[in-house]
C-alpha cells in the first residue's frame, strides 16, 4: 500500500470511529429523552417528535456516510482504491483528499449530476 493508500485510510479510519461515538451517543440521548417522557403534556411531546424527527434524519444521513466509508475501506482492502466506478479511470489525489470515499472521478460525477442520477 502507498503512502498516499495509507495516509486515506488512517483518515477514513478515524472518521468512522467518530461517526460511530457520535451515534451511540445519540443512541443514549434518544433512550434517556424516551424515559424521561412520562408526564409531559402534548406540546413539550409534539416538540420531543419534532427534534427525533430531525434526529433521525440526521442519523440517516451519518448512517450513509458510514457507509461510505466502509466501503472505501473495502476498495483499500481489495487495492480498488482510487478508481472510479463508473469509468475505471484514477481519481485525482485532491478530489479523495477533499472527499476520502469518492468513488467516482470528477468528469463521471459532473455527468451523474447532469443528467439526474
């Protein structure tokens, strides 16, 4: 593995650790709100479903970034790494420095983007 491989992955590494704490801790908040929910008239509840709902949306977008980099991880492990999925082509080193699970190179992505997908 390249220095360049390794210093990618020792990143991707330590962001999936992150997100990881991030939501057991939010795991821990939700559990604790839930207990404490008893005894509370309808508006604090319907403030309570307004702030799981954001939650959640939240966790869903950190549950897809996590997924992400875990299978950026997966390309590191199969020496897959730095290719893009569509073309085949190498992805420039800044465009994984800016964005360590890209899977796809810029001109591919631009693409995607224009025609909707």
């Amino acid at each position: 593995m390249d220095a360049f491989t390794q210093e990618m992955q020792e990143r991707l590494l330590a962001e999936r650790d992150e997100l990881l704490k991030k939501l057991n801790s939010e795991e821990d908040n939700f559990r604790q709100e839930a207990l404490s929910a008893s005894g509370r008239d309808s508006s604090d509840l319907a403030s309570d479903d307004a702030a799981y709902r954001k939650m959640e949306a939240l966790n869903a977008m950190d549950a897809k970034r996590l997924k992400a980099i875990e299978s950026a991880l997966k390309r590191i492990a199969d020496g897959k790494y730095g290719f893009c999925l569509q073309c085949g082509k190498k992805i420039p080193e800044g465009r994984l420095r800016a964005i360590p699970s890209a899977v796809l190179c810029i001109d591919c992505k631009t693409e995607n983007e224009r025609l909707g997908r």
